[in-house]
C-alpha cells in the first residue's frame, strides 16, 4: 500500500490534549504532518483547568516520537485567536479536526439553561468560532479539509445538551461543505460519530454514578473491562487521518468509527407520497390522506438517498411532479 501522507501540511486539532484528539494528533504527526494541538485542559464539563499544560505534554510526545507539533491554549469560543496563532506560527492550515467538546450530567429533568447554553457554546458554537476563523485560509488557498466531531448520543441519549450540540455540528458541515460546493473548492467537509473509552467518557460516568449514590440508586452497570480496552481512541483516528487526507473526496458525510470498525451512514428517504394528485393540485392536502399513504412513506426500497451538502430537499423530479411538469 502506498501510506496516506501529510508533510508540507498544518493541521489544527482541537481539544487535542487527551483522548481522541491526541490520537488523532500523534497519528497525523507520524504521517509526516505538522500539528497544532489546542487544548484549554478544563474539566470534562468546561469546569477548572489542568493542574498542568496537556497540550504541551502532547507536543513533546510528538517531539519524542520524531514529528513536529506546536501547541495553543485558546478557548475554541475564540477561534479567530486559534486561527491567527496557526497563520503566525506555521503561515499555512490544511485540516481542521474539530474535536473539542464538553459533556454535563445532567439528565432532562436536571438540566439548567446555564448547563445547556455552556455545552452549545463549546460544542456548537465553538465549531462555528474556529470554522468562521479558518474559512478564509481554506479560500485563499483553495484547498482545505475540515471534520467535524459528533457523538453516537444524536441517536438518543439521556443528555439532551450534547445531543443536540452534536446533531447540531452535522447541520453546520453540511452547509459549510454546501458554501464550498457554490465556490467550486478542493474544501471538503467530513462527519465523525466515535465511540471510544476516553477521560471524557470515564469522567463522565464517574460523575453519573457519584449523583447515583447520592440519589440512593446503585452505580451504572459498566461493560468489562475486556470490552473498554478495544475502545481505545487510537482505533478511531484512521478515519480521521483518511477524511483529512487530499486524496478523500468525500463530501458531507458522516462516519461511525471505533474499536476498528468502520461504517458509513446515509440520509434514507422514502418513496414520495402525492397528496395533490388525489385531491388536486391546488387543493390543501388532507391528514386522512396522509394516514392512507403510510404503506408509501414506508417504502425505502422505493425512494433514494439524498446527497448531503446540496441544499436540496425533494426526491429527484418531485418538485416537478408537485408542480405539474411532469404527467
């Protein structure tokens, strides 16, 4: 095989101190790329700081195993710092892996506005704030790679903040990838889900059980520790250094990575359901008749998949159909 290679290429990996970032850091830095690892080093849920400076342990690790890294201690809330730190420091950035992320434990009847607004404004906003701050280098050089980090909890989980802060980031790439798309880029931007036994994850179940105790319940029942150790993050990072690689042309789609398998996911869209033709085209259509049509909104095996990142909505010629060109 050919190795996926960087050398020439700066890349900004966020929250990069611990767990999947520094994975994703050390193997992108052993492929010849030179790394910037941003990482405040606060507590899992935003909270304190580091008793030390993580990111400048992952540098000199990446030192150590012959690669070349820098480090920064900007708030991802202040992207445009991170991004001028990058141009001053390497004066070029090709990748952006948006890693950074913040998870309270809160469940929903527990959860605060305060609580909800600090996760957006790390794990939503905070995209928007480095994205909006890199977009420009992305232009003007006419190539960039950016992914973005979601979370298996966007299928349903018991944190509504980070839930919807990582259904919220899928949304946000889609519509960067679709501004690239009108500009005509080589700039594509990639979705990850990873599951991974992180600090992130340990702490947060540390925290989830220690309000157990308190509420009289027992702890959480933990998957042996056999299971954990094959979630370790470095089996996540090869998609990662994939999506980051010039070669990837893959457009606004969304990858589930960890303990080494791999899959892609896809928007399903049923086949169309025609109200108007029933009740004429002018006419308002009726809820009985979308109650009548439930075998058609059923049929997958008779609609399509909608391309991500095209600002579309309709399957191809419904919009037609709707309006009477097509008989």
């Amino acid at each position: 095989m050919n190795d996926l290679r960087f050398d020439g290429q700066v890349a900004l990996v966020t929250g990069a101190g611990r767990g999947l970032g520094r994975a994703h850091a050390r193997l992108l830095a052993a492929r010849g790329c030179t790394v910037v690892i941003n990482d405040l080093g606060s507590a899992f849920d935003g909270t304190g700081a580091a008793t030390g400076r993580v990111a400048d342990e992952v540098v000199a690790r990446i030192q150590a195993e012959g690669g070349k890294a820098t480090a920064n201690y900007d708030s991802v809330e202040n992207g445009q710092a991170i991004i001028d730190d990058v141009m001053a420091t390497h004066g070029r950035l090709d990748i952006v892996i948006n890693n950074a992320g913040i998870l309270t434990p809160e469940v929903w009847s527990e959860l605060t506005l305060e609580s909800w607004q600090r996760t957006l404004n790390v794990n939503l906003t905070g995209v928007f704030s480095v994205m909006k701050a890199a977009w420009p280098v992305f232009v003007a050089q006419q190539y960039g790679r950016c992914i973005v980090t979601s979370s298996p909890a966007v299928y349903g989980a018991g944190v509504a903040a980070y839930a919807a802060s990582k259904a919220g980031v899928i949304g946000l790439a889609n519509s960067l990838q679709f501004e690239a798309k009108k500009l005509k880029l080589d700039i594509k931007c990639n979705i990850l889900i990873p599951q991974a036994d992180t600090r992130m994850t340990q702490d947060f179940g540390a925290a989830v059980d220690a309000r157990r105790v308190q509420q009289g319940k027992p702890a959480a029942r933990k998957a042996p520790a056999e299971v954990m150790q094959r979630l370790s993050p470095d089996k996540v990072s090869a998609m990662v250094v994939w999506l980051a690689h010039q070669d990837c042309q893959a457009e606004a789609s969304i990858h589930e990575a960890g303990g080494g398998y791999f899959a892609r996911l896809n928007w399903a869209r049923s086949a169309p359901l025609f109200a108007t033709e029933k009740e004429g085209v002018l006419a308002a259509p009726l809820p009985e008749s979308i109650r009548d049509g439930q075998s058609t909104l059923a049929d997958f095996a008779g609609g399509d998949h909608p391309i991500s990142g095209d600002g579309s909505m309709g399957a191809p010629n419904a919009l037609e159909r709707v309006f009477g060109h097509l008989k």
